[in-house]
C-alpha cells in the first residue's frame, strides 16, 4: 500500500496516520523524496481502503500488489521524466543518446569524444573514471582527478556526465561532478550503496545485474526510490546465460516487460550486450524498436587502443552512422500503435 | 576442407579423388545435394591445398576451420535463397513473413486463417498438427488428416505450409502436403531426424534447441546439408534461461552472428521468444532490425480460444497491424549499411 | 486422478467406468502396463471421489495434483523395484553400479571391460552402439553388430547391457540384445521415442534433458508408464549452465527432489556430471550421499585411447578402487536416518 | 609471475628489483601480507626467470599462468590452513562445522544457539546482523548491537563468530567482534569491500557469486590476497539455474576444482545450495564427500519462527544428528585416496 501525504503536513499528523495504518496490522516505512512524501505499507493485500480513506493528510492511496511499490506503475500511471537540465532529459516518448568510452583515459581523448558527440548532436556522455575489474592487476581508472577534468570539458561543451560510482564513499566526492550516477552490473545489489544513492538529488541509472531478474531489477530501484530518490533509469545490458558466442545475452524481452511495470525510464546497452562490435548497430536498434526510451553505447577515437572494452566500441564515423539511424528508427517507432 | 566437384563427374575419379585425399591423412565423407556433389574432409587444418588442387575433378578447394562446413559462409558467400515456388521465397534481402496458429484446429479456423493471410499479403502459413507435449494426456494435434485437409485448403489459396515433424516416419507420409518441415526446439538435436531430412527435396527450417548453442544449431543444420539437403533455414525462438517474467529468452544478439557464420536465412520467431501476446509486435520489429530474413509468428481468430499458446497470439487485427509495422521497418532496415 | 482397476474386469465394465468419470467433466485416458490396469482422469481437482468409489471394478483412487501422475509417489508410496533377472535389480535400499565405455569398439575392448567387470563384482554394463554426435562427420558407433557381439559375450559372463536407444526403428531390433534401454540427454523430450518405448517390457533409463528441469524428467517418464511400461529409472548427469570449468553442473539436488517425489529409482552418472577424470570419484561417491539408488561412470581399458569421451572415463584400477568406495560409502549411508 | 621476496629486505633493495624486473617488461604490484613480502609481475608468460634469478632479495620465483596468481596451488602446493586460535581452524584434511541461524535474533535466541552448538561439539557459530535483502522494507538485521552482545555471549563460550560485512564502513566496527568475515554472494565483486578486507588480519570467507563463475571465485579471492590478507577461505553456495524446484543448484562439482586449483580452503554451504530443510543433511554430506574442509549450514530452536530462512534451517535435533553424520561420513573419506 502507498499512501501519498499532503504537501506540508505536519510532523504530528504524519505520527497519528502512521500509528492509525499500523494498528491495522501495516508495518509503515515513511519515505520523503524531492516530490512528495510517502507512507509504504506491507501487510494484508485485501485491507478495505475505505477504513482510512477519510483521515485527514492523505492525498491518495494505492494498493500495489508487486514487491516492490514506489517503481510500480500501478499507482503511478504517468511516466517519469528525468529531467537534466538544460532542455536535456531521459523521458517515455523521447529517444536519449548516451555514448563514449569505457575509461576516461586523458585530456586529449576526453575533448576527441565531446567533439565527436557534438558533432553527432549527442548531449550525453558515458564513461569511467572508477573501473570494477575482475582482476586486482588490471587498469582501474583514473580516479576523481580523471572525473574533475572530464567535467570541466563536458560542462563548456553543455555535455551532461553519465559515469559509474562504484561505493558509498565516492558518491560525496563524486557529487558536484556528475548529472547520472551509474550503479554497474556488479553492484546492482549492493544494497548500502543503492540506499546511499537515495540521499542524494542526482539521476541514478542502475544496470541490470549480471544474473539479475528483472523483478530484482525493480527491487533495487525500489531501494533508491525509498531512500528518497525519484530519478531512476533502468538499464538492460545482457544476462549471463550458457552461450558463449557473445559476451552476454540482452535481453530486450526485458524492455517492454519494464516499461508496463514501472513508471522509471529504460534503456539499452547494446554494448556490452553483445560485446562485439560489429554488431553493436543492429542490437541498438533492436533496442529502438523494443521500446527504450534511450540507447547508451561506446565510442572511442581508435577503438583498438582504447584501455578497455575495445572489442566493443564503435570508432566514431560508426557512432555518427548509428546516432543517425536510432533516431530514424524511432522516428518510425513513434508512427506504431506499440504499448 | 570442402571440395566442390566439377559435375557429371564418374564414380572413379570420384574414387581417385578420395583415395588420394585420404592418403594426405583426411577422413571424407562424400556428400551430394540437389545442387552439387561434395567432398568433406575432416583432418590437419594446416594442409597445403596446392598438392591437390590439380587433380582432376575439382572445381574449388576451400579450408573452412569450423566445426561446421557446408552451411559455412567461409566457402559459400553468397546467401543461400529458398526458393518454395510460385514467387515464393526466403531469403537475405527479402522479408519473408510466416504466420498461423500453433495448432490446426479445424476446417473453419483453417478457411479463418487463411482469408487473414490473404488480407494482409502473407503467403506462408504455420501451424502444427503433430504437437510435442511435455504432459502425455495434452492434445497432440490432427495428425495427417488434418494436414491433408489443410494443404488442400491452402493450396487453392496460393499460401504455402510450414509444420512441424516430430519424426523419421512421418516424413515420408507428409511430404506430399508440406512446403517447409520444421524441425522444433526439442528436436534440434535428434540427428537421426535431421539425417533423414537430408535426403528430401524440400525446405527444413530448424529451430535453435530450448537450451542449444548458436554453434550447435548450425552443427544441425550441416546433418541435413550433409545428409544432402541445401534447403535450410535457422530459426532463433528463445532460450531458456534463469528468467521467470518471459516464457523464454529471446537471444537477438544470435541473429547477426548467424547471419556472418553462414550463408542461411535466419529467422525469428517472437511468439515463442517472449510468450506474451502484448510484445510480440515490439519482439518481431526487434528482430527485424536486428537483421533477420523473416518473421514466424502465432495467430488465430479468438487467441483465447485457441488449443494451445493462445497467451502468445496475436488475433488477426493485431497480425494485420504487425505485418504492416513489420515491412515499415524492414524497408527503413534496407536503407542502412547494417551487416 | 488415477484410478487403478480390478485385475481381469471385463471391457465392458471399463467402458461403464470411463463413461462415468467422463460424465463428471474429467478427461479419461486409459493405460494398461506390465503390472496393471489404470484409468487416468485429467479434470478438477476438488472432485469429491466418493462420488465413484463406489462404483464397480475400482481397486483403489488416487487424487495426484502433480502435472505426472503415475510416476508419483502421490498414489505408489513403496519404491518400485527394476528386476533384471539373474537377481540383479535396481532398487531403493541397494546400490546399483552400472560400468563401460562411453562407445563399444572391439571384441577385444569388449572382453576387456566385461573381465574388468567381473573382478570388481559389477553386473551392469554400459556402452554406446548409437552415439548421438553434434558433428556429423563423427564416429557414430559400432551399431547393431556392435551390439549382438557385445551381448553375446555379456550373456556368457552374466552382466547385463545398458544402451542407448535413438529412434523408434532401433527399439524392435535392439530388443532381444538389451537389458535397459537407454534414452539419451537429448532426446529426453522425444515424445515418440518415449511412446514406443512404453509399449515394450524391458527397463528403461531415461537421462534428464541438457537444460531439461526435474518436472520435465518426470513427465517425460510419465509418457513410458502412461505408454504401457513401469520400468522406468531415472538418471541426473549434469545441466548446461553458464559455468565452463567443468562439462556439465551435476545437479545433485535433483537426487532427494526426484526421490521425494516419485517411486522410480534415481541413478547419478558423474561421468558426464563433471566430464574431469579426476574428479569422477569425488562426483560418484557426492552422488551416494545424495541419496542415489545407483552409479553409472565410465571406465576404460585406456581411456587416452578411447573412442570418445576419453577425458572423463576411468581406467580399471580407478574403476575398481572407485566401486569399492561407492559401496562402503553406501554402507555408511545406510546408517543414517535420511529421507 | 609471483616473486617471494626475503624477509626484511631494504625498501631501497625492494626498488631495485622492481625497476629491474620492470625493465623486462613486466608490470609490478608489490604486496605485502601477515606472512610475506611479494611482487606480482604482469608480463610475458615466457620470461627466462634465470634472467632475475640471481638478484639479492629474492626467496623464490614462480611462473603462474593463472589469471590469479597469489592464490594458485601453481606456487604455494602447502593448503592454507585457517588458524582462529583456542585451537580452532580450518584446514585440508580436517573438517570445520560452522552453524546458527541465518539471522541474529536476540539474546535468548544466541543463548539457545550457544548451547545447542556446545552440546554437538561444534565451535563456530554463524549468524547476520547486517542482511541484505532484496526488497528495502525487509528486515535488515540487529545490527552492531546484535554483534556485540552476540560476541559477549560466544567469548564466553569459546565459540568463533562468522558473520557477513556488507559493506567498508563496517569493516572496523565489527572488526573487535568478529573472527570471519563473511562476503556474501551478492558482494562477490564488490572490489572496494575486497580490497579493504586485504587491510585487515582476520578470517574472510568468500561466497561464490550468485551467479559467479568458479574463475571469478578465485579472482576475488586475489583481491583480497594482493590487498594484503592471506586468511582467505572459498564457499560454495549454489549457483542460479533454470531449474526452480530448489531456490539454488549447488555445484559441488565446484569443490575438486577449486581444491585443486587454489591452496584455499573449501566450505560447503548446503542450506542455500538447496533452499529445503528436508534435503539438507543429504547435500551436506554430498558436499563432505566432494572433497569439501568444512560444511556451514543454518539451525534454529524453531525454524518455523525465524525470522529468515526458515525453511531451509535445521532444528536442534536435526543439526546435532547431522553434525554426527558429517564426522562419520568426514572419517570414512579419509581412508580413501581421493584427490
């Protein structure tokens, strides 16, 4: 059960509709975002409404039978739009393009990419400055330094920051730097850091989890949302299945089941769903057409060369090739009758 | 190491050809199709081709390192075209579209579909009459009667027949009434099946197995070439994986990579790769941009009705609509350089 | 529900009796095995069966809420017990060994394995006549000549034969030289070979599908015992899943599930389980603790020379120390009060 | 390459050798442990180490192909053996019971637990105070609270406490009241906790990701070794499937490998591995005969009333049994010569 409480509402007020939901066998979680202020219930699914209907405070209430609630779009219809200022937003109804390197590796490549995606008209730039490697050897980014620099270019440029915190202690240091917190694949269930991510006013794109379902997907949007944050984009980047082929298996099944579950963007990451770049293109605009709200891919000057994940990357005449063509794609998505 | 023989060639030198080839320490395997006669040799991936490129007979020598040979796109570049008759065919380029209920039912629902069909300017028609059951006591189809009824049905209309056959008996008395046998999901690797279908002159299109490999499914695929069959289209249907919310996972990223393995049509089957009858159109419009050469998709007059699957059909305004979205988006397709 | 039927009741009073239980809305089918006679009603499941207990011809009645039904321990709680003959049975209560090569390959190799046999006090031999190969151009077996050799010599030394059968057409020619009949990983849902394999009266061991799941085996035995035949076992030999390290993931959870739910016995092949020689043993003797009524691994004079599957197959020392192993740990099972 | 420094080597000799060695080719990671001083060099895999040999400083040199290198049996073949002192360890050839409640719960609870554990002879106690749940308004734990009072009680005892650290701002809060530190299966790659439990010296146990790869295992456990921390010991839990009828599929054939891969100690968890009370004690004793060193499993006065996991947990009775069984079937396997 969400209980949505009138603007302003006095603390003792709060405390007397708590104490009333809960004597009805409730176990009452408040939560207060940027947007409004909660009551989330867990407790009998066939309660009559109509016994606390009348109590003063309330704005609205919903019965939501999912696990997870606030992420559900059933008592919240309308879809979220992530807005990120300066006219650029991630938004049901739009196509966002995300795209840049793996690592953020120096000063010159930084400014290659921001003159790539202006170029291509792309106001959105991916990239990692904190790298989760499975190897404790390998290359793990170039750290705050990295991110300070690569926000300063972006900022002249007007071009919005999409890169990965990786723990609780990054997200402070990391804040002034960022316009899209990412939550990697690893981390999808790291439930401090997500609970963490809800204290702070930014956009969060949480990734799918290496074997995560897409229940457990919503779930840990439902952690952020609860902390307080309402600016959730989901993010289908392949599961681990037994083919070996490619590099995961996306899953764009998952697109459409996510966007009539929840109210929260979703886009695709054909990148390292396929892991093989040649095939980046089509899978991203399979992902067009399965009804993502937005594509995040990755580009590099000299896909060869770059530190990591270049088997993957798109050189920069195939990013322009492929900006170009998602928006063709969902220019004729928009013309079909599709849920 | 295939080796194409010139044609008309007499069974000595065929002899000759073998014996020396065997000599260099190979194991053949002679094979012989419709369209050629063949010699497939299995040993040292190292061999100098110049020792025998000379004899007499050969009319090319190609080293081809997969485990699969003939369906191969290493030594057969150009994409292979089914060609069902009367203006019919699948093949790369083209966008073919097969559509129909899981089950035969009925004369009426035949005459039902049909009339769809013709509507909206579909020629290939699917349905089962012999059904693969996990439980003994479900319905397993209308067997041949119901088959020799169709065929008839469909054969006034112009419409061409795709069903299943479930084994090495049934082939012979269906052949009469079938344009495409379709080898299912559980039959991927029952190789006694795919040999025999090697010795027929019609199309078979293989389904990839319920939990088979993108490797595995082309190694079916070469018994029937091998068995000498050309006629071969891979389907992709979904997998099974650990995800619950869909009935399978739909593996679009197998589409291009079989499309660069092998000179076969691939196509795609949404219905069975999601299982949910509101996103089989976003399914099937992915798997066209992802670039497959044809649809195969359920639909019936009363999908609620149906014997079997109807959760995963379309009825035939949602068909109609689909077949319409399908082609949009295959002639959009046809304007990128996509692989 | 099952019914189970008097012993000779007249056809007539069967027909009373599936017109009846018709009449009630439930679906009859009506099975005749080895052992007895079975009405089998597909309906509700709250049907009131003193509505028909009454009725004449009814031995007992059994409501099964399991999608099988007479492979349930629902309505057999006692253990069905396999009797081969020759007192060699596969049991609850006993340990089976079952030992051989992955392919049979000689008289010599034949002679070999069976002597092998002999000093270890095994009296069951496997091996493969028909070998289901993902390649075509792969060693497929010795065949039926292979196995007439082969049973004549185990005839003489008293060990009995378990083969893999591929296709209905085998099973009438394998028959008379075949002591169970083995349906491999991957034809585990070939619903017309398990039909036909029904209508003999010879034990068969059915594998559990590569990706196939524990309610899939047992409704795959549903289809042998509901086809006219009881003498069915089970065998877990590993899953396809993501992990590589290993050929398979034996899954010996399925071991206690599958005994908890069905009266059939239930036999591990480590072999294929883990597909790693060296651990064999370890998998095998995990297996007996698991609660297996049987083991079936794969031994071989030499295994580096084996025809196939020599990287998993055992020589006859490891053989011998690994039998003597199994039964003590056995034996020290059988002290313990497990389900 | 692993190289083991001499003890109290000069920092400046320290840097001679990393320049020389760097000079190779090779990229250094120094790491320096509670044991030892090393230099892990990323290189060539064909290095002539007689080029380094002679060096001053130098103990030993191992080539080590593995992607992980400090926790390979390729250099270290001596197991590791676990010292927690009181004489309580966890080692190769003997066999550690680790068992309590999947939650901490309150004093009465850890008293009850306490007692059951003396009474069956078993000397570490596992338990949650921080649990991570998938949905934010579960229970989540008692907490540091939980711990301390749950460590007053177990010093008492002389029981050791195993218990999951969910993220690094914990490490040094719990670090007084903790003997192992668990990382669960959701945090398998969360490096930043790995590297800070490399800082401390006290037991880590690492559980296998949920759907972790036997090589990520390993490559989290490097992490936590380079971090600086040798006391390492590997879980096996159960891997995610398709199959559902047990919440996960254990993989014991995870247990020879890693055995024979790594000088790590192996433990067994089969509560999660099948997720049924009834069928635990027979998949704990599976995993004794796979070679595992201990076995850590869930008990509770009264399972029913937990306030997690009930159902996989033992009851006392249950648990004192299986503890009994465990040792039995632990001493029957060490008079077999298995791997």
């Amino acid at each position: 059960m969400i209980i949505q409480l009138k603007k302003d509402l006095p603390i003792k007020d709060v405390d007397f509709l708590t104490a009333t939901i809960t004597g009805f066998g409730y176990q009452i979680t408040p939560v207060s975002t940027q947007f409004g202020h909660y009551l989330i219930g867990i407790g009998s699914r066939n309660f009559d409404i109509r016994k606390i209907g009348h109590l003063p405070g309330i704005q609205d209430i919903h019965m939501v039978s999912d696990d997870y609630k606030l992420v559900s779009k059933k008592w919240k219809v309308k879809p979220t739009k992530i807005d990120l200022g300066d006219d650029i937003a991630i938004q049901d109804g739009e196509m966002a393009i995300m795209a840049g390197p793996c690592s953020i590796e120096s000063e010159e490549q930084i400014v290659n990419v921001i003159n790539h995606l202006k170029q291509s008209g792309i106001s959105l730039m991916r990239g990692g400055v904190f790298k989760p490697r499975s190897s404790p050897y390998a290359f793990r980014g170039l750290g705050l330094d990295g991110l300070k620099l690569w926000h300063q270019l972006a900022r002249e440029a007007g071009i919005k920051i999409v890169t990965e915190v990786m723990q609780v202690s990054q997200i402070a240091e990391m804040y002034d730097y960022v316009d899209i917190f990412q939550v990697g694949a690893r981390n999808t269930q790291n439930f401090n850091l997500l609970d963490e991510l809800g204290k702070v006013d930014k956009a969060v794109l949480i990734k799918r989890g290496i074997s995560g379902t897409i229940e457990e997907l919503l779930q840990s949007a439902e952690y952020v949302f609860s902390g307080g944050n309402e600016k959730i984009i989901l993010c289908e980047r392949g599961i681990r299945t037994y083919e070996r082929a490619s590099r995961n298996t996306l899953d764009l099944n998952a697109i459409p089941i996510l966007k009539a579950k929840s109210h929260l963007p979703v886009v695709v990451d054909p990148s390292h769903g396929i892991g093989i770049r040649e095939y980046v293109p089509q899978m991203a605009l399979s992902g067009v057409m399965s009804g993502a709200d937005g594509i995040i891919y990755e580009t590099h000057e000299n896909p060869d060369k770059a530190y990591s994940d270049g088997q993957q990357t798109l050189n920069f005449d195939q990013s322009s090739l492929l900006a170009d063509q998602i928006r063709k794609t969902f220019a004729l998505r928009k013309t079909f009758q599709l849920l």
